[in-house]
C-alpha cells in the first residue's frame, strides 16, 4: 500500500530561497587589498541565533541548545578563562572566502561563499580564545545529513590549519581506518590549492603530501594501517566519515595523543549517521548526550569540545519536508531539495528503504534504541519534607549494579487522600572506583555523596549488606515499614534470603525486566512523570538517570529499558524506581487499603 499520499514534500515554513536567510544580512565589503572583509563587530553566531530564535530557520533541539550555550557565552562577556574575539572568528571565514576554491561540479573554480550556518559553525570553533591567544576549544563534531558539505569545511579547516593558523611547523592529517577513505578530505584539500592562485604560491601539493615550505607545515592521509603512527606532533587532525569506522578506538586515540604536544591542537570529527554500532561512532554521540544532559542539570561539563548534531528529532519527522532542515542545513542550496523529495517518494512506497533512508540523510541512527523521555518531560522541581508526609507503608526496587555501575535502592509510597507517588532513593558506588567513576563519567558523585544522596561501598564492589542497612534504616528510622521488595530476577540468591530474613518471606518478588514485563508499567510511569504525579524530590542524580534511559521497541510495540555494559550513562537509579513502580501496581489495591 502506497503511503505517498501522507508526504509532505514542499517546505513551506523555511524557505532559503531569501540570501539574508542562507547566507546572513551582514555582507563583506572588498579592502584597499581587494580582498573580503567584514566589519570587525562582526558575529555569525548571534546572526545564526537570531535566526534561530525568529523562527526563520530550524535545527535539532541538540543544535539549539549548543548554541544556546555558546551565545549565553558570548552575552556573558565570556566563559572562565576563555572569551570570543570577532576577529579570530572572522579570520578564518575571510580565509575560506578569499582564498579557497570550489573543485568540483559547476562551481569548479569559484570561491567559496559561505553559508551562516557555516560561518557559525566556524566561528564557534575558532572565536573563542584565553588572554595568550590561544583557542578554548580543541575538539568539534559535526554530525549532518550527507551532500551538505562536510568535506568543504573539512578541507578549509585543514588548509587553515597549514598556513592560516599561525602555527609553526603544523602537522595536519586527515585520518581513517582505510587509506582511500582517508584521502577524500586531503584530495579535496589538493584540488582546492591548484584552482587557487592564492594558496599555489605558499603551498607545494606533491603525490602524497601538501606542504608549506615558509612555515615548515605538512598535510597527509593517513589511515590506521600505516608503518608508524606513533610519534606524530599534531595540529590539526581531520576524522571525517568515523561512522564507517570498524574498531575505531584505537585509530582515535593514537590522533588524539599525537595532540598533547601543541598549544592550541584541533580535533575535527565530521560524520553522517551510520549503521556500525557499538563502535567509535556510537562512543563519540553517547559522549555528546552526556554533554547536553550535564547542560540540563548543570552539571560540570567538557569545556574544549562542541558538539553539532544536525538532525531530526524524532524519525517520523521525515515524512514533512519542513523538518529535514534540522538534518541537513544545505538544503536547497548546497544540497539538492529535488533529489530528496525524490527519494522520499520512494521510501513512502517501499518502506523496506526507509532504515537506510532516515540514517543517511536524517542522522536518525540505525538502531533498535532511541531516548525515552524528553527533558520537559521528565523534570520535576517539586520537593517534600518525609518527616511531614508521615508515610506509613513503601513498596521497594532494587538494581544491583556491576563494579561499574551504580547500585541503587528505591522506596515509594503514597500518602491518605494524595495522588502524588513519592521517591526516595539511595545509591551506592565502590569505594575503590568512586574517583575513577567521578573522573571518566564526568559526573559530581562526590556532590551527590556530601548531600547525602550517594554513599560508597568498601572494596571493588557494593556490599549489598549496605543495602539492607539503609532500608532498615527508612524502616526503623523514618517509620516506613517496608510492604514489598522487588529486585532484578537476576540478583544474588544470598541477597534476596538476607531480605527475607530481615523483612519476611513475603515481603520479596521477583522482576523479569523485559518488553513483556516493563511496557505497559513504563508507559503509565511516563504518562504519570509528564503529569507531575510522581515526587522525587528533586534528586540531581534521579533526574540525570533518567535523562539517560534509552528504550528498545519490539515489533508489537512493546517498550524495554535498555542497558548498554559500555556505556558511561547510568540508568541503575531508573530499572530501582521501576522495579518498584511494577511492584506498586501489582499489589494496589491491598497497598492503597494499607495506607
């Protein structure tokens, strides 16, 4: 059955047919040299934001809060040490637009005329500097729908890191694990120096390297596969298409290393979406949703890394062509709107396409897994004083972590004519890997245990005796006694008898944390979150648990709470809480007669 008719082919909401729109109301004016210049106030960030903000344009909700962030710098006059000069900015853009070339297709031979989202992505990377000059951020990622000019970017970046950086004796490379791949971004450099007049006086293109004789500067491909990597002292490294990446980590930190020895290195990271998962790809967005979750929560955040990650939002998104902006911001202009409508026609008549279709040109990740629950939706600032709310009976949900992970222990309750569920919960790390936790999840456990949200556990792993402490402690000393205690079916033996010893034999039940058994509990849990049915005091690591939950979907729909072992995002606080809530809405009636 053909579903065609359910299209909407024709962006009519943002329209770039308008220059100030693709390209920003402020224009370059030509020096006493001939050369473009813009007025020294000049700011593509606040221009791309206003836009943003009117309305005239839209990106991804990870893009806006990006920018957000960087504009709120720019407003405050800066960020710690670091503060945007105009000038850095824009020398860089006046380098793309003087000097480099377009070498392909009709434009061969053309200079380069930036669009604003460019110019802003540029001016992002390289406008903010410290008191010596020297620039705040050393790492970008740019995720964006494929045919939007990546590799453009990628080579203007490269070839301003040889000679227009003011760096002496730069090593520049542009890296992949497969040497063909790795020469894409270098031969597209290549071309763009031999159709610029400019650029051939200052550089040497040779078989295998570009070179910058005034400055001692080289620009190579390398791929993984070559006789050394080791001992490089790198500038600028260039990653482009990582998504392809097989066993990627290695390549990366190799480059990554090679980096230390420079004052202001640059670690480009330009990409689509792929279908290669559990892989660096898939490493590199995950540190990227930790980034906007620690915004959210305002937590300490990586300073010398931008991540933009122009896509949709949510998959169906794809059938208004109004929201395929979001992913590619070319369109209609560097990318072609026609072919892409062609293609959604056909994916709409063959949705044995769509997987490939929505990866490729919508950044929509080829996965099984997608966020649950959107911030809005589960942030809750309302508190409670337990010690006024006198509850009398709690329904318990455990989550035994592994060594890496958080353990945690969850108790609800509801109180006589109330229909808020209330939360309180604690959490238990290893002692022997707290600093180790704090350090790599880049996450404020040290802030959580002095306000007395988290505790450490002696050794390498929770004593689960610590659990049983605290519940005795919510029972003996807050005066909840515990009616029922769900756990992960999966927990230690020796766990559930301490429990029954402790709180009864019939105080204990048994969770299958799965599609079949978590569904429709996590659906109402939602629903009730969204509402602000459910208190949880406001808990900072209750709340970045849950900003963390990723969902698997079956084919009939049914939804799981999805666990990834390599993962740095902790979601123990959330599978504790439902554990419970499953628990709760088994046993309602006889609970609610309790209370």
């Amino acid at each position: 059955m053909s579903l065609t008719t359910s299209l909407i082919l024709e962006p009519t909401k943002y329209p770039r047919t308008d220059p100030d729109i693709v390209f920003g109301r402020t224009k370059p004016f030509l020096n006493k040299k001939g050369l473009k210049e813009y007025p020294k106030d000049y700011n593509p960030i606040l221009e791309y934001w206003e836009q943003i903000e009117s309305g005239k344009t839209l990106v991804s909700k990870k893009v806006y809060q990006q920018y957000e962030e960087i504009v709120r710098w720019i407003k405050n006059n800066g960020y710690k040490e670091w503060f945007y000069s105009p000038q850095r900015a824009n020398h860089i853009i006046e380098f793309a637009e003087n000097f480099c070339c377009h070498s392909k297709g009709k434009m061969a031979g053309k200079k380069v005329v930036l669009e604003l989202w460019e110019k802003a992505y540029l001016a992002s990377t390289y406008g903010f500097i410290d008191i010596e000059g020297y620039r705040k951020h050393q790492r970008v990622v740019l995720v964006v729908g494929k045919k939007n000019g990546k590799s453009l970017l990628d080579s203007i970046m490269g070839l301003y890191g040889l000679v227009g950086d003011g760096e002496g004796g730069p090593e520049v490379y542009a890296v992949a694990t497969k040497k063909d791949q790795s020469r894409i971004v270098w031969l597209e450099a290549k071309r763009m120096v031999n159709k610029s007049p400019t650029l051939k006086k200052r550089i040497r293109t040779l078989v295998g390297e570009i070179n910058s004789d005034f400055n001692d500067g080289v620009f190579k491909a390398l791929a993984s596969d070559a006789d050394s990597l080791d001992g490089l002292n790198i500038h600028v490294v260039i990653m482009d298409e990582w998504h392809q990446w097989k066993n990627g980590r290695p390549l990366y930190d190799i480059m990554a290393d090679g980096t230390t020895a420079r004052e202001q290195p640059l670690i480009v990271m330009t990409s689509t979406a792929g279908t290669i998962r559990e892989d660096i790809f898939d490493e590199i967005y995950e540190e990227g949703e930790i980034q906007f979750n620690n915004m959210k929560l305002g937590n300490e955040v990586d300073d010398r890394t931008l991540f933009f990650f122009y896509e949709l939002d949510k998959k169906e998104e794809w059938r208004d062509a109004n929201n395929w902006i979001k992913a590619n911001p070319g369109l209609g202009t560097i990318k072609k709107l026609r072919a892409l409508q062609d293609k959604a026609k056909r994916v709409a008549d063959n949705l044995r396409l769509l997987k490939n279709f929505v990866c490729k040109e919508f950044n929509i990740r080829e996965t099984s897994t997608e966020s649950w629950l959107e911030f809005d939706q589960l942030n809750n600032t309302a508190t409670f004083d337990i010690k006024a709310l006198k509850p009398r009976y709690g329904v318990v949900g455990l989550d035994l972590g592994a060594t890496t992970d958080l353990t945690c222990a969850t108790v609800i309750f509801r109180v006589p004519n109330d229909e808020i569920l209330y939360v309180k919960q604690m959490y238990w790390l290893p002692a022997d890997l707290f600093d180790k936790r704090i350090k790599e999840d880049k996450i404020p456990y040290d802030i959580w245990m002095d306000k007395g949200l988290l505790r450490v556990s002696e050794g390498n792993k929770v004593n689960y005796k610590d659990v049983t402490k605290w519940l005795l402690e919510v029972q003996n000393e807050l005066d909840i006694y515990i009616y029922k205690i769900g756990y992960d079916s999966w927990s230690s033996t020796y766990l559930v008898d301490e429990l029954q010893q402790n709180f009864g034999k019939s105080v204990t039940e048994a969770v299958i944390q799965g599609a079949k058994t978590f569904s429709s509990p996590m659906k109402r849990f939602a629903s009730d979150l969204e509402a602000k049915k459910i208190n949880y005091n406001n808990s900072p690591i209750l709340k970045w648990n849950l900003s963390n939950a990723a969902i698997a979907t079956d084919r009939n729909d049914n939804i799981a709470l999805v666990k990834t072992s390599k993962s740095k995002r902790r979601i123990d606080g959330v599978a504790s809480l439902l554990d419970a809530f499953i628990v709760y809405e088994n046993h309602y009636e006889e609970y609610m007669n309790l209370i």
